[in-house]
C-alpha cells in the first residue's frame, strides 16, 4: 500500500521544500495539501470536527505554490491536493496553474476536488452556496475543455470558454469516462462523505473518491461500486484513497482487504521537529 501525508504547511511549520525532501527520502509515497483563501474571523459555519477551528486554517500557505516547490526539489514524490476549493477560482486560470504543475512535475499531481464547508469563505468568493455543487463540476468541465489536445470550445450553466490555445497540457493520459468519452487532465479525485450526490458525481467526472477519515467504507464502498458500474465506467478504474488517515496496522488491513492502494496519513501542522517525530512513527507502515 502506498502511504502519502497531508499536512496544513503555513508561516510555522517546514517549508515545503524541507519536508518534501524528508519524505521522498524516507520513501513516502505524496504529499497532498489542502486549501483555504482565508477564514473569516466573523462566521456562523460551525468548524466540521467540533469546537473551535484550528488557528492553522488561516495561516495555510497556497497549495499550488507549496507544491510547486515540493515538485522542483524531488523526482518521484507524488503531488496533490486535499482539497481544491474549485468553486472559489477562476476556472482558466485554475485549468493553466494545474496543468503547468502537472506539465512540470512529470505528471505527479493528482487534483483532490471538494465543494467546501466555510460559507462565509466562499460567499467572500461570490459562490452562491445552494449551487456550488454544479458550479464545481461546471468549472471542471470547462478546465477539461482546455486540457483537451485539440482546440475545445465549453458551454455551460456558469462559464464559458472559447476553442482556444491552451498550453502546456496537462502530462497524464486520458482515461475514459462512461461510452468510452476521454476524460483529460490528471488524475481527479472528489472528496466529501458518503451520499447518493457525491457517488452520482464521483461516477460521472472523476477518477474517484478521496473519503476522509476512511470510517464506513465498508457499507459505502460497495455501494459506491455498484454506482459506478451502474454508470458504464470500467470497475478496475475506480480509484479510493482514504484521506487524512491516523494509520494503525489493522486499519490499514482493513483498507487493503477493500481493495484501497493509497492512503494519506495526516501529519500535525507543528514546528519540524514535532513533524519529524511524525514522520518516524509512520515508517513502520511504509
């Protein structure tokens, strides 16, 4: 099983220079980064684990800068995010910083897209929060359009784009969506919990699902298969990577007997010592 790390980077803990270097040499398999613009000191969007939200979801540093980073100082280190909040970027620009990521990095990045949880955050964005679901996929189709190798004009409910020149591509190679439809750009995964919403948009522009935590998949993944197969996609392509992870040994018994290749453990967002020291207790699963 291949075991990534996610990790809240910001102005206090490694670079992420630093800590990439430590993982691909310690024999890591990513690094997936999360993402928040800002967080609005003033909200009513209850934090999702309960309490108070932790001070490190303001001080993220952007994740495609972070990355791009990881990606200029390792070679096979795998390259993500957990999540893209798509609805709050402008679709082309977005589809050009993905792709030249992806161009750079030798196709290593995998986009982990979500619908997001801060209300107030993403009305900040101008996202109207009953429709940001459709606005997810609306601005993942137009960026697919963009990766597409020939010029490809996109109509849709919330944006357009004209057939355009549009490079660099992204590295990965098409996969194949329902009736054979190639699915460009790199390797997509949705995350989000369980429900007949999520699996209906996993099955129809995704490569598949990133669940945090991992609980419940064992009655969710079956169903989830049966979705996909439902939706005229190949059952060897689905691809579940449980996110956020604190790994212990049966847990990760557990996932493979499910069929799960990667798992991405979650790292404390802390100074580099305490980062190190977390790093070294995951070296027995790697």
């Amino acid at each position: 099983m291949r075991i990534a790390v996610t990790i809240f980077l910001t102005d206090r803990t490694p670079s992420p220079v630093r800590l990439a270097r430590e993982l691909e040499e310690r024999g890591f398999h990513g690094l997936y980064l999360p993402e928040h613009t800002h967080i609005p000191v003033s909200r009513d969007t209850p934090a999702p684990m309960g309490g108070e939200l932790p001070e490190q979801y303001g001080r993220t540093l952007d994740a495609f800068v972070a990355l791009g980073q990881a990606a200029a100082v390792t070679e096979r280190l795998a390259l993500g995010t957990g999540i893209t909040l798509v609805a709050q970027h402008d679709a082309i620009d977005l589809a050009k910083g993905i792709a030249t990521l992806d161009h750079l990095s030798g196709g290593r990045f995998t986009l982990g897209l979500g619908f997001g949880w801060n209300v107030e955050e993403a009305a900040d964005h101008g996202v109207e929060w009953r429709s940001r679901r459709e606005l997810v996929r609306d601005r993942t189709a137009l960026m697919r359009a963009l990766w597409a190798p020939e010029p490809t004009a996109y109509e849709g409910p919330y944006g357009s784009v004209r057939a355009s020149s549009a490079f660099p591509k992204p590295a990965q190679a098409p996969r194949e969506l329902a009736g054979g439809a190639p699915l460009h750009g790199p390797r997509t995964l949705l995350g989000g919990a369980a429900g007949p919403k999520l699996f209906a948009h996993i099955c129809e522009y995704t490569d598949g699902w990133m669940p945090i935590g991992g609980r419940g998949l064992s009655e969710s993944l079956p169903v989830l298969r049966a979705e996909w197969e439902a939706a005229g996609r190949d059952p060897k392509s689905l691809q579940v990577v449980p996110y956020a992870v604190h790994p212990t040994a049966g847990k990760l018994a557990h996932f493979a007997e499910l069929g799960v290749e990667e798992v991405v453990a979650q790292l404390p967002s802390a100074d580099e010592a305490e980062v190190l020291r977390a790093l070294d207790g995951l070296a027995e699963f790697l």
